[in-house]
C-alpha cells in the first residue's frame, strides 16, 4: 500500500504527528517538496522533535526515510538537523536516509536573495526566508546547482563561477549588496558533499524498485494544499507543488503506484505569512484559539492566524488532490467554545461562491457565509474512540463530512501520539 499524507489547508495541519503514526507501518517515508520551510512536530514521550527536512519517520528504527529529488537541501541545515539527532541519541545512518541525487541545493545567496526580494515586494509574501524561492527559480531557468554537483568538483566550479558572474551583478546594482567570493562557498559545498556523498543516490530508482518488491511507501507532504503554485492562493504560496501532483515529479514515482490520499485538516483554519484568509477570527478569538493551539510557526516561531473551519477551501483541496480520508486535527482546541461556526460560502458583490474562486479581489473581498453549531464544551483529550465523543463533536464532524463528501478516518484530540481515534 503505497500513502500520501498532505495538507488540505495553508500547511500546519498537524501532518507530522499522522505521518508519525501512519509511518510505523510503511517501510520507506519519502519527503517531495519543499524544503527546510517545513516544520513538522512530533510528541513522543513527552519529547518534542521538529523536523524540517528530514520525515518526521526517521524516529522508527529500521526504516528508511527518503528526500526525493522534488525538495530543496540546505545542506547546512541537514546536517545541523541531523547532528541535532545525534545529540539525543538518534544516528542518521546512510541505510536509513537517501538523498536524491537531483535535489537542488539551496547556496548562501538563495537565503539572501529571499529576504532582499520581499523588502522590495509591494505586496510581501512573508517567506520563512530559506531561500526557498530563489533556489527553485533557479531550477526552473536552468542554472540551479544539484546534490550530485557537490560530488563533481569540476562541474560544481563551472556551475558556481556562472552563477556568481549573474547574481554578483543583480546584488550589486540592483539590491546594493556585497558580492560573493567564489572561493569560500565552492570551498564549502564541497565539503558538504563529502558529508553526504554516502548519502547520495538516485532514488527515483530506490522506490520503484523497492515498490517491484511489494515494499509500501509513504509520501509525506510538506506545507499545505492553499501555499501550492499552481493551485494556492498565488502568490501569496510556497514555490513547489504541495498537492498529490508534486508526490510523481517529486519521486519519480507513477500516479499507477499510489493507493492512498489521506488529508489532514485542523478543526479550524490557521495561516502563517500574508495573504487571503476569508474566515479570520477577529482579535479576541484569535488570542485566545492561538494560545490553547499554540499556533506559532515550528520553522519561525512566527505567531500563526486563526480562523473558522472553512469548507469551501477544503472541499477545494479534497477534489484536487483526490482524498481517499480526512485526518482532523487538534479537535479538543475547539472543546471550551459555546458556538462553533463553518464556513459553507463566499459572497462578494452580491455574488454567492460555492466554489473556492481564483480571483485575488474576490478572495481578498469575501465574506463567509457561515453555519453556526452548539460547542461541546467538555474536554475530549481523554476519548479515544470515535461513538465516545459529545454528541455536539459528533455532529460537527458529521457535518464535515457532508459538506467535504469524504469520509473522516483520524480525529487527533491532542498533542501526543496516543491521543487520536481511529475510526
Ligand atoms: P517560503 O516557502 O519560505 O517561500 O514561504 C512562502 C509562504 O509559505 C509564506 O507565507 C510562508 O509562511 C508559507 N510557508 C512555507 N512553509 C510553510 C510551512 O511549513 N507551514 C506553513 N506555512 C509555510
């Protein structure tokens, strides 16, 4: 059985903690987009782990955990990611991580490149600043340096010296910025390579074989389906495809190959960095979900905004990226509230949207058109199965379900690992 997990709202769904549950069954994790952007969170005994561009399965011993040739590497901040394991006693071993050779790997000027950019942006995206932008425009014109560039040191001088001789020019005249010394970074990145060379592999061929030999793979998306490229709230987006597309160019694996999407929601809605956001709380409600979800970004720490359930969005994200299930998330943040409200519509101008538009006016316009339930106001962190829940929790699940046309498998009622109902 070969998995997807993604994000069906703006990332921060609580992905990390499915994908550490939904792991312990797959043989292979594979990340496919994104990059060191992502921050995943995973309880386990109390101890808190975040991941950023290892999958979040490299805590189960004995499986194998691949970044496929869709992410961005900072290599700087794998290998701080992965001493940062060693230190509580977790060897990242080279049986247990594949780096696909094809990765493109995101150089010191990405980094600053991402922060001079929003600083000239009227409209700012509010980047994580990881360069994560600028290294995959670097893929798409055809001058991005690869995993398997920091193995070659002849190609990668080639390859750095034609990229210092365009970018040193752009820093200087347009940004006012110091020049880069070739030098250093050539220096640098070949050590990296060294570092990793024995990590380094073409995995696109690893999975399909490993899949011939009836192994199961998860592909564990990062961000969410609304910070897409093509079908995000662009720009306002990350630079990859975070919708079940990105898991096939992502991994060289065929959409024939995949059995499964599962698409995990949080109860409510939150966003981190600018952009549209029609169900936004006002301040009050904002505070107060912020602090019982503790919505503050895992890469960042960014204050994250909170807002209503909006079912039009997600609907939107179940019918692009064929949800198979839905994982709801942290339900029990909901469990103090005397009405909960779902957003059903959109209307503008008169206009009523039942389908989640393009338009950036009409999104940034929009009003939401609102149901509004009874809360449950008990506390469900203790439940673990499904007919257990108030009645009130029930329903709103229910309605969920009704307005998505997909079935909820996973409730997740808390922070640990045990605390989720499998229905
Ligand atoms: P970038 O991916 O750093 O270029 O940032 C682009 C947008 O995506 C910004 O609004 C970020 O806050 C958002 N973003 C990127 N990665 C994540 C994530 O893992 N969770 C939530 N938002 C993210």
């Amino acid at each position: 059985m070969n998995l997807v997990v993604l994000g069906a709202q703006w990332g921060d769904e609580g992905k990390g903690k499915l994908i550490d549950i939904v792991s312990r069954d797959a043989d292979i994790t594979v990340r496919y987009q994104g990059g060191n952007n992502a921050g995943h969170t995973v309880v386990v005994s109390n101890k808190e782990y975040i991941f950023h561009l290892l999958p979040s399965a490299i805590l189960h011993k004995g499986k194998v955990c691949v970044i496929g040739n869709g992410v961005v590497v900072d290599p700087r901040a794998l290998l701080e990611e992965m001493a940062a394991l060693k230190k509580r006693g977790l060897n990242v071993t080279p049986r247990c991580l594949k780096i696909s050779d094809r990765c493109h790997v995101v150089m010191p000027y990405h980094r600053v490149l991402d922060g001079l950019r929003e600083t000239k942006r009227k409209n700012k995206i509010g980047t994580t600043g990881r360069g994560i932008g600028p290294c995959y425009a670097d893929k798409v014109t055809r001058c991005g340096i690869r995993m398997v560039d920091l193995l070659n040191p002849k190609v990668l001088k080639e390859k750095l010296q034609d990229n210092l001789n365009e970018k040193n020019e752009v820093f200087n005249k347009v940004f006012h910025h110091k020049a880069y010394s070739f030098i250093g970074i050539y220096n640098e990145y070949l050590g990296y390579g060294k570092k990793l060379g024995s990590y380094i592999c073409d995995t696109m061929l690893y999975l399909n074989k490993a899949i011939g030999q009836k192994k199961s793979v998860l592909f564990e998306g990062a961000q969410g389906t609304f910070l897409d490229i093509d079908f995000g709230t662009y720009p306002f987006v990350t630079s990859s495809n975070s919708t079940v597309g990105g898991v096939c160019v992502g991994s060289g694996v065929a959409p024939t190959k995949i059995d499964k999407v599962i698409a995990c929601v949080k109860a409510y809605t939150t966003r981190v960095g600018e952009g549209p956001f029609p169900t936004e709380f006002s301040k009050r409600l904002m505070e107060e979900i912020r602090t019982k979800g503790n919505e503050f970004g895992a890469t960042t720490g960014r204050p994250r905004r909170c807002g209503w359930f909006d079912s039009v969005l997600v609907r939107y994200a179940v019918i692009v990226n064929g949800v198979s299930d839905l994982a709801i998330m942290k339900l029990d943040v909901l469990d103090d509230l005397r009405k909960i409200k779902i957003c059903t519509a959109y209307r503008y101008r008169g206009k009523v949207y039942k389908e989640f538009p393009t338009d950036f006016e009409v999104l940034s316009h929009a009003e939401p058109v609102y149901e509004e339930m009874d809360g449950w106001m008990m506390p469900t962190s203790g439940i673990r199965s499904y007919r257990r829940l108030p009645r009130n929790a029930r329903k709103y699940i229910e309605r969920l379900e009704q307005l998505l046309k997909v079935g909820v498998k996973y409730i997740s009622i808390g922070t640990k690992r045990d605390e989720i109902i499998v229905r």
